[in-house]
C-alpha cells in the first residue's frame, strides 16, 4: 500500500493520519482514535493538552505518567541542559547522571533499598526483577489475580488476565494467581513451595480498577513472605512516587520489599524512564557482574536527567502532599456528581491520592462515558483489567480553575449519558 506522506516538517491532517496509522502502525490503533473522536494530540502543558485543530483537553488520563503534569520546568531544566551536553552515553566509561540519579531515587525508597537497576519501561523493570528473584532461587511467581504488571513475556506471565496472556500461551512455568487481598489463599499458595517463591503486588490494583485492598493487607503479604521464605516484590510503577498521595503505597504500612517496581511518573512525563531497587543482599548476583543483565539504553543520561528533574519537582512543588489533597476534595466532588446522574447504577467511587475510580453496576457505562468525557473536553482512562471502571489519574499541579473546568465537564458528560438513557414515553 503506498501512502503520501507530508515534506519533512509538516503534520499530516486528520485523514492523512489516520491512513498512516492504518497502514504502517494498527488499524485496531487507527479505530480506537476515531472512536474518542479522531483528536490529534500535538502539544502539551501542565494539565493541557492541545490538538492540531487548537481545542484544549484537561489531562486526567495518561494511565499515571504525568503527577507532574506535562512540561513541568523543573524536569524540562534538567533534561535541556543533558542534551547539550550528553544524551546517551558509552556505556564503558563512568557516567555521573545514572549514579546522581540512583541516589536520588533511593535517597526517596522505603528503607534498605540500596541499589537501582534503570530499564526503559514498566514491564523491563519487572523482566530485571523476575531475573534477580532467580538468582536468588526464587524459581517460583505468585502474583494476583486481575492485576498488571506488563505484557512483555516475563511480565505477562504476571499479568493476571487471560485475554491478555491466552494469544501467547505457553508462558513462564511456574507463575501463579491468588484473589487480591485474601491473604489466606496466598498462605496455602507460599506453603507448597517454601523459600522458592516471589510474590508480586501491587498497593492498589490500578488496571483492575481502583481495587484497594483490606486494612493491613500489605503488611499481612510481607509477613507471610518473611515466613514462608519469599521474595516481595512491590509494584508501584503506577502508585509510586505520590500517585496515591505518598511517596509509596506500601509506605503508611511500613512495608519494606525486596524489590520495588518504579515507572510512568519517574519520567516526569518527558523521557520514558523506569528502575528496580533492591535490597544489597537481593542484588548481590548483579552487583557482582555488571554484564549479567544489560540494556543499551538502560541509565541513558537524558532519562537520568528527566528522573531527576522528576523528584526535584516533586520535592520543591510538594507535590506529593498536593496529590493526597487534591485526591480527597475529587473524590468528593466527582462522587457527589456521579451518583447524583447515574443513582444506583454507580456501584462505587473510590480512589487514594490522585488514582480515582468509578465502579458502574453493569457493562456500558463506563466506556460511554469516557467518550462522553472526551466530548466535554476532559481526557480520562478505561481499565484494561475491569470494563466497569473508568479511571481518573489527573496531574497534582491542578489549579482551581482547572478543578471548576473537570466537576462542570464531569456534571455535563454525566448529564448527556443520564438523558441517552433515560426511557421517554410516546403517547399512542
């Protein structure tokens, strides 16, 4: 198929686009931006989003990459001044950005997590973890049921989901699901294979929906590891970092993994960046031969520079406390907005920090009113594990102008949904 693309410098229109994506990326892709209106996204700033026709989106979505909002100055300073100077580096000799930035990550890490792995992607920071468990005998994964930790074939083996992982079957041998927050299945699972396990979890399940766990569940998972002899793998490549108002989920609890799982916000929203840290002792196989697991660009010097522009902001602007804050007055006010529209059908909203969920009884709901959403000029999030949940995971650099734009957008959208559905009465 020949397509004519645009001289160099000029964007392709919307059809033009759209032809493209068919023919060289996904037509499933190319659908998928027709249905939310067939925007095309061509700047970006703070909570904002621009498209090529000028109109404004308030960026509640971005599936938790953007806590600092898009652009933030901060991130923006330090990632400018690294490409001047050195983008990507040799990889033989020492480089200061990778070790400035692991410092600055574990200077941030629950206790004892001493050493830093730097990978691309969420799902490369799990392939690292999966290696370093082994090293350690830790043949064996148990993770939860309708989580997500990835689609890489390592990761996905995690991934509880079969509609993901049965296309690419058979997978990691030895991997198995217990029910999120049951402890006791995850008691009988650890028993019949003592000091052979790791388990991967997440503080709150964002895929599956905004699922948070019982009181004390992650500080019960950390017990049972220490008995049964097993690693802990805590995920918080979507939670980490102040997504749900503190540095870490597992950190109210006191939890202290083994491994930890960062991503999506340590970029800054700039240059894709993630990392596994580890305890020395966990780390020892790696800390002793550098060339055990290797990435080209693993601890490339522009995405050191963007994670550490990315805690710095996060420090200077609190915005960690900002995400707890503006979390529980969204949770309150887009609560109060829903179930006055949809009543009985909104079956839940809940959320912590700025990972915020609403729960519809039955199937439909929430993907009408996504699109809704977008038609109102607000970007949200679907679930990729649970299609009754829409996902709200907005920056913590809202201002009040931007929280008044998302309740009247929210209070439209669900307006317009309500009246789709409401049954009229024709008169015979």
């Amino acid at each position: 198929m020949t397509v004519t693309t645009p001289p160099t410098g000029e964007l392709p229109g919307r059809e033009a686009l759209g032809r493209l994506y068919r023919a060289r990326l996904s037509k499933g892709r190319a659908t998928l931006g027709e249905l939310f209106g067939g925007h095309v996204e061509v700047a970006s700033e703070g909570a904002w989003v621009t498209t090529a026709e000028g109109r404004r989106f308030l960026n509640c979505g971005g599936y938790g990459v953007f806590l600092t909002g898009a652009k933030h100055p901060t991130v923006l300073r330090h990632v400018r001044e690294q490409l001047e100077h050195h983008p990507v580096a040799t990889r033989l000799f020492m480089e200061p950005q990778v070790a400035l930035a692991a410092e600055a990550l574990v200077s941030v890490a629950p206790p004892g997590l001493e050493r830093v792995h730097f990978a691309g992607s969420g799902a490369e920071a799990v392939e690292a973890a999966i290696k370093v468990a082994r090293t350690r005998g830790r043949t064996r994964l148990i993770s939860m049921a309708d989580g997500y930790h990835g689609k890489t074939m390592g990761a996905l083996s995690l991934t509880g989901k079969d509609v993901f992982q049965d296309p690419f079957r058979p997978l990691l041998p030895s991997a198995s699901h217990v029910p999120y927050g049951d402890a006791e299945a995850l008691r009988k699972e650890l028993a019949a294979c003592p000091g052979e396990a790791c388990v991967f979890v997440e503080p709150v399940q964002g895929e599956a929906g905004v699922v948070i766990p019982p009181p004390g569940y992650l500080g019960t998972v950390e017990s049972m590891c220490r008995e049964y002899g097993a690693l802990l793998a805590v995920d918080e490549i979507q939670t980490g970092l102040g997504r749900l108002g503190t540095w870490w989920g597992c950190g109210p609890e006191g939890v202290r993994p083994d491994l930890l799982l960062v991503g999506k916000g340590l970029s800054g929203g700039v240059v894709p960046v993630s990392a596994v840290l580890a305890t020395p002792e966990v780390f020892e196989a790696f800390d002793r031969d550098p060339y055990l697991h290797t990435s080209t660009f693993s601890g490339a010097p522009l995405a050191m520079a963007a994670a550490r522009g990315a805690i710095a902001a996060l420090r200077e602007d609190n915005l960690v406390g900002r995400a707890r804050v503006l979390g529980d007055e969204i949770l309150r006010v887009v609560g109060r907005i829903v179930r006055g529209h949809y009543g009985p059908a909104v079956r839940e909203v809940r959320g912590r920090g700025l990972l915020l969920g609403i729960e519809f009884a039955e199937p439909g709901p929430a993907g009408d009113l996504l699109i809704e959403l977008v038609q109102h000029g607000v970007i949200a999030n679907h679930s990729l594990n649970s299609h009754l949940v829409l996902r709200l995971t907005p920056p913590a650099v809202l201002t009040r102008g931007d929280l008044d734009f998302l309740y009247e957008a929210v209070d439209r959208a669900c307006r317009a949904q309500a009246a789709r559905h409401t049954p009229t009465c024709e008169s015979g």
